[in-house]
C-alpha cells in the first residue's frame, strides 16, 4: 500500500466501471491507478495521470493492492483469477460468470490465497430498504417467513453503447434477463428465506428473440416449507421491482429501488402489521421512504473493511455468488423445453 492507501486498477471503464471509481476517489484511503477497457485504441495515461490500456491483463503488470473486475460474463472470471494469482484483492461484478463451472473454478484459485479477499457485487443487499426489511426478518417481531413475490423488469435489454449487445449473445453472457438482473431478486429470495431445494420455472425467449430469455417465471420451495414466485422480465413497459413477503404476523412490502436511471421508482418499506382478531383484510401498514443510495459506498467500504482487518466478507462472498448462481441455474433447467434446448444448440456454452 502507498502512503497507507490502498492502489486500484478497474478492467472494465464502461458505465459501471466508471460509477466504481466515482465511489473510489471520494475515499481517502483508495486511489486508483490503472484502467482498462477494450473500446481504447492504445495504451497511455489519462490527464490526471491515471495509466489506461486496451487489455486487462496488462494490469497484472500493474503495482495495485485491489482489482475491481467490470467485465463482460465471459471474461469477468479470468480476470478475477488473473487478479488473484498476481496478489491483488478483488472486487467483481455480479454475475460472477457464465456458468456455475466459472465460479467454481475461480473458487478453487481463491482457496490458494487465504489472505486475500474477494468480493461479488450483489449491490441491492445494501440499500436500505432491504436493510431494513432483513433485520425485521431476523428480529422475529413479525414471526416467520410464510411466502414471498417477487418481480424485478425492465422494457428491454438496456443498451450501455456500441459494445452492450453481448448483453444478448449467450456465448459471451450466458444467459439473459435472469441472470444479467433477475439474479439480484434471486439473491434477496435467498437472503431472506434460506435455500431452495424443490424448483419449478418457465422460461421464455418469444418477445425480442434473442439468442438468451427475456422472461422467467419461477416458484420456488425450501426444505421448511417457503414458498417464493419470481418474475424476472425484459417486457416490463414500465420498469419495476416489488418484492412482497408474508410472515406470521404481517409482511413486508419492498417497492422501487434507487438506481443510476431513476426510472423505478420511488423506494419504499411498507412495514404491514397483522391483526388475528379483524377479518377486514385492512390491516395497520407503516410506510418508510428512501431518498438516498448509500449501496455502491457501503459495498466498497465493506471490501476495505475486510482487507484491512483480515475480515471476512460479510455480503456477497463467493460462497454467496456459487449458491446464486447455482440456484439460477437450476431456475434455467427446471424448464425440460429450455434445458434441452440449450443441450442440444450449436448455442452451447464452450468450457
């Protein structure tokens, strides 16, 4: 570390590796150091001194204590490996690959070095709204989990520039809607009920037509006996995250999630208290609003946290990002039709 502030090199400046650093510079014990991205045409250094190159694995050159991988699917898990293997922490971006093989294998790397750490953006664990409703959860005032609804869309695969339409190339994605952004709903239904054993699920790519789905329709069971069904959509005209969950004694009702667009909504906690003895189906509800994002600067302070005390990773571990993504997985297989569709298709994944 330099001057006791930790050197950061970002594979990946697009949209969100730039968002990264903006988060980055504001601490004073972070500084970065190096960039990468495909769309330069050569290597150099930027005003500010900043070295950027066309390759990321130029950075293994780089003298950096941390890695923020902002990479496409295909890529994301050499880099981290890359990272890992030069002594670098790292900081990657959800999803953690392609496939449940791609975390696996990043995994078997990670045990090598014990005193590094690596952190999965799961990002929506650190708003407040969900922050909230999982304490309630776990303080027991509204009893157990009975079931939950959940539905996270958008009116189509967003296009981030020239170089967005891997987003809808499997061989580079790996899959569509459902694991580019249904997988944070995925998370939370993990978060807030444990795992799941028994899966159901539908999967459709008929709207856009693409070569990845653009719709999942999932129901879901745990060993103990919760319920969740799961939406994740690229025709939500209007975009929208909700996620409903009974207890025993009430529910919860998480509705909007701030977000760079602003284009979902107000975020809200409808906190609803039941009461056994009226049948008026009108029950007490205490609404909570929130105006602030603290999600992209609390992940990273996590990430410094655990570097500099040796700590572990307490929100999106790579133990976290392999049982996400093998319960996507198992959402994509649950559908006989897609399975074998994909099994059979000059479409299929290479190792």
């Amino acid at each position: 570390m330099s001057n006791n502030r930790l050197r950061i090199g970002i594979a990946g400046y697009g949209v969100v590796g730039k968002r990264r650093r903006q988060f980055i510079d504001t601490r004073g014990d972070m500084t970065t150091i190096a960039v990468s991205d495909a769309t330069y045409s050569d290597d150099g250094h930027h005003g500010d001194g900043t070295l950027y190159f066309s390759d990321f694995r130029k950075l293994a050159d780089c003298d950096l204590d941390a890695l923020f991988v902002c990479l496409p699917n295909d890529v994301a898990p050499a880099a981290t490996i890359m990272g890992l293997e030069r002594g670098f922490h790292v900081f990657c971006e959800k999803p953690p690959g392609r496939t449940v093989a791609d975390i696996e294998r990043v995994r078997s790397v990670e045990a090598k070095y014990p005193t590094l750490r690596l952190k999965y953006g799961f990002n929506h664990r650190y708003h407040d709204s969900v922050r909230k409703a999982l304490s309630v959860i776990r303080s027991g005032e509204l009893g157990r989990v009975v079931n939950m609804r959940g539905v996270y869309g958008k009116s189509k695969f967003v296009s981030f520039g020239a170089h967005s339409d891997w987003r809808t190339n499997r061989k580079i994605a790996g899959g569509g809607i459902l694991l580019d952004q249904g997988i944070h709903m995925v998370d939370l239904m993990r978060l807030f009920a444990g795992e799941f054993e028994t899966i159901h699920s539908f999967i459709s790519n008929e709207y856009w037509g693409h070569n990845v789905e653009d719709n999942a329709y999932a129901i879901m069971r745990t060993g103990d006996g919760i319920v969740a069904m799961l939406h994740s959509s690229a025709t939500q005209w209007r975009h929208r995250f909700q996620l409903d969950i009974t207890l025993a004694k009430g529910a919860l009702s998480l509705s909007g999630i701030l977000s760079g667009s602003k284009s979902y909504g107000e975020e809200t906690l409808t906190l609803t208290i039941a009461d056994p003895t009226d049948d008026t189906g009108d029950p007490k509800e205490i609404l909570s609003t929130y105006d602030d994002d603290p999600s992209w600067a609390d992940e990273i302070a996590e990430f410094v946290q655990a570097i500099r005390h040796g700590a572990d990773i307490l929100n999106g571990s790579s133990k976290d990002a392999l049982l996400t993504m093998r319960l996507v997985e198992r959402i994509y297989n649950a559908d006989p039709t897609w399975s074998d569709r994909w099994n059979r298709s000059d479409e299929k994944l290479g190792g």
